[in-house]
C-alpha cells in the first residue's frame, strides 16, 4: 500500500509516519511539508490513501484533495486536522475518513478500515513456500520487466536498489520484501496478482486493517 502524508510540521508528520507503519508494516509511506510536491507526486505514481492536513498555509488541504481526485479519481483521503469546525466542508470531496488531531493509533487503524477503495494487495500478510514461489516471483519480475522494455538495470534504478539485489530477485535467491514488493509494483505498473498469480499464498493471521 502507498501511503502519503501531508502536513506543514514535520513533528506531526513523524508521529503519523510511526503509526501508519505500525498499522501497515509493509507500506511504503511518503512525507511531504509542500502541497505541490504531494500533488506531483500523486501525478507521477500509484497512490491508494492521502493523509491530509486542512489549515495549511496556501492551498487548504480540501483545495488539495480536490486536486489530487481530479488526477486519481480512487485515492482514499484521510483528513487529519486540529480543527474539528471543518469536518462539514471536508466532506464536500470524496474522503474516507475525518480524524481530529491529536492523531490515536485507535482511530488511524479504524480509518484504514473505512477506506473507499481498499487496495487489493495487503502485502505483508502473504506468506511464502520460499524456494519454490521464489523462483515464480523471480521469473515473473522478469518476464514483465522484459515486457516494458526495461533492464536490469533500468529496473534497479526505478525501485532503489542494486542491480545486484534485482538479478537475486529474478533469480529466485531472494523474495522481495513488503515494501520493495509496492516498489516494484510501482515501476512496473502492475498489480499484485501480477507477480503472484499461480501461486500459492497462504496466512496465518489476518490483516491488520
């Protein structure tokens, strides 16, 4: 899951990061103090849920959400703010949830549970057969990544990591974790049952939202 942040004090934003990874360890969660380089940001990848914050100087956080549903029409808007008097004019754009600061783990894990557009893919409650799915993983990575004319390297670039780190991945030496696995759905353009399809996932525990 892809989770942004916005908000214009940073001590606000660590809090918020901390409890959105303690909710959803495998997401990758993205922290901005500007309200055009959120919106850029939304423009240029998938993102499944904005945390907004609404008193913020220049663009509100509603102008904001305004935007970045008119870029993704199925982004999940989380408002958080200090100021409950704005919860009637927040809901005049599509939004999730309202939450009043300051932020409770409680009540951010109950707004992931009332999201418009649930993500498909809650990555970290999959488990493995690691040696057997390994090896499809891999070959799946490769085979898309060949698909969109990419290399190995190219691909290594787009995710962050070592081309070292990609050839293990489609080699099957290693699987990729929660959070390099939304980056790689990311680079590719793909969803999870892209690169899982035909095999075996299983949990032990359900999700944690």
């Amino acid at each position: 899951m892809n989770v942004i942040i916005l908000d214009n004090h940073k001590l606000i934003i660590s809090e918020i990061r901390r409890q959105v990874l303690t909710i959803l360890p495998g997401a990758q969660c993205i922290c901005f103090t500007k309200q055009r380089e959120a919106i850029e940001y939304v423009k240029k990848n998938r993102v499944d849920v904005a945390l907004l914050d609404v008193d913020m100087p220049g663009l509100n956080g509603i102008e904001v959400a305004e935007l970045m549903c008119q870029i993704n029409s199925r982004l999940n808007i989380i408002f958080v703010t200090g100021f409950p008097e704005y919860a009637l004019q927040a809901f005049s754009v599509p939004v999730s949830d309202f939450i009043v600061k300051p932020v409770s783990e409680e009540a951010l894990r109950s707004s992931f549970r009332k999201l418009r557009f649930p993500p498909e893919e809650k990555i970290d409650s999959f488990q493995y057969d690691d040696v057997k799915d390994a090896k499809m993983i891999g070959e799946r990575l490769k085979k898309l990544r060949k698909e969109r004319g990419m290399s190995t390297r190219d691909l290594a670039d787009e995710v962050g990591v070592s081309f070292t780190t990609i050839y293990r991945w489609e080699n099957g030496d290693r699987i990729p974790d929660g959070f390099n696995m939304g980056k790689l759905m990311n680079a590719l353009g793909v969803r999870m049952k892209d690169i899982i399809s035909d095999i075996d996932i299983h949990s032990e525990k359900k999700p944690e939202v």
